[in-house]
C-alpha cells in the first residue's frame, strides 16, 4: 500500500504547479501579455448547419452504383489498366477483329468485359428488388404483375447472359 502524502509536500507542489503556469519573470508578461491585450476576439453570429438526411432512394442508387463499381472491377481496371477492348486476327481472311472478353483468363478482363458482367449482376439485383415490389399488399393487382413479370424477366436475362459471358470466357464450362 502506498504512502499516504503529507500536507506539507501537498502544498508544495500545488505552488510548484501555480508558478508554473503564470511565471512572475516581467519580461515574459511584456512579450506574451501586453502586446495583445488590446485585442479582443469578434462576436461571431455563426449558426450550426443542418444537415437533413438523404432519401432512401439517394442512398439505394448511391449503394446500387458502388455495388456496379466494385463487381464490375474498378479496382482492378485502375491497378492493371488494361484495355478497352481487344482485339484478334481472323486466320481464314487475316482481318483484325475486335474481342471484348478475354479469353482463357479466368484473372483477367478486357474494361467493356467487367463493364458488362457487371451490368448483368445489377440488373439481377434490380430484378430481385421489382420482385420485392411485388410483394407489396397496397398495390394494385395489374402494377403488382408488372413488377412481377418484370423482376422475373430481368433476372433470367441476367442469369442466362451471365452463364454466356462465362462460357465465352472459359471454352468448354458447364457442358
């Protein structure tokens, strides 16, 4: 158990510490003191500014754009900086064609390629979201089909042309 302190070195070092934050030497007060004690800060009539929250929906298509970004491979577009497009030479005529997967690189992609699989996945996770819509009891029966029909059509035109990219991709996949 520590030593309890005495009075004496208690008030001690309260002094120590008072002379430590107003020093008495007058060359410091003329230096530090006077030459701004005319000056006063100004009355600032500042307000705190709103700040109101985003619509749901700003927040869904910010989540919806970041999600098209990321999946269609931004990061590894920026870091490798591949091409645009790409391109081949027909051997039966010796013509260049363009080739917008690449193909046999699982690893790899052209910019128009992620662009497009990416494409593909948002539009299967709109899909998901009109099915969702759906779903809602307030809505009339016709808007309730549309949505319905919709959100089924557009995720199996994102399935079937995702499984299509792959194939391209990968010669042989799933067969």
């Amino acid at each position: 158990m520590a030593p309890k302190p005495d009075s004496q070195s208690l008030s001690t070092a309260t002094a120590a510490d008072a002379s430590s934050q107003f020093p008495i030497d007058p060359v410091f007060h003329t230096l530090k003191v006077i030459p701004y004690s005319f000056l006063r800060p100004p009355r600032l009539r500042l307000k705190f500014p709103s700040f109101s929250l985003p619509s749901p929906m700003t927040v869904f298509s910010l989540l919806l754009f970041t999600y098209f970004m990321v999946v269609s491979g931004i990061v590894y577009d920026v870091i490798v900086e591949p091409p645009g497009i790409g391109s081949t030479q027909d051997p039966a005529t010796g013509s260049v064609r363009p080739v917008v997967f690449l193909p046999g690189r699982v690893n790899g992609q052209y910019i128009i390629e992620g662009l497009s699989s990416g494409f593909m996945f948002v539009l299967g996770g709109i899909g998901f979201v009109l099915l969702d819509l759906a779903l809602d009891k307030n809505r009339d029966r016709s808007v309730k089909f549309s949505y319905a029909s919709a959100g089924f059509s557009s995720i199996l035109i994102a399935y079937v042309m995702s499984t299509l990219f792959i194939r391209i991709k990968i010669p042989g996949y799933l067969r």
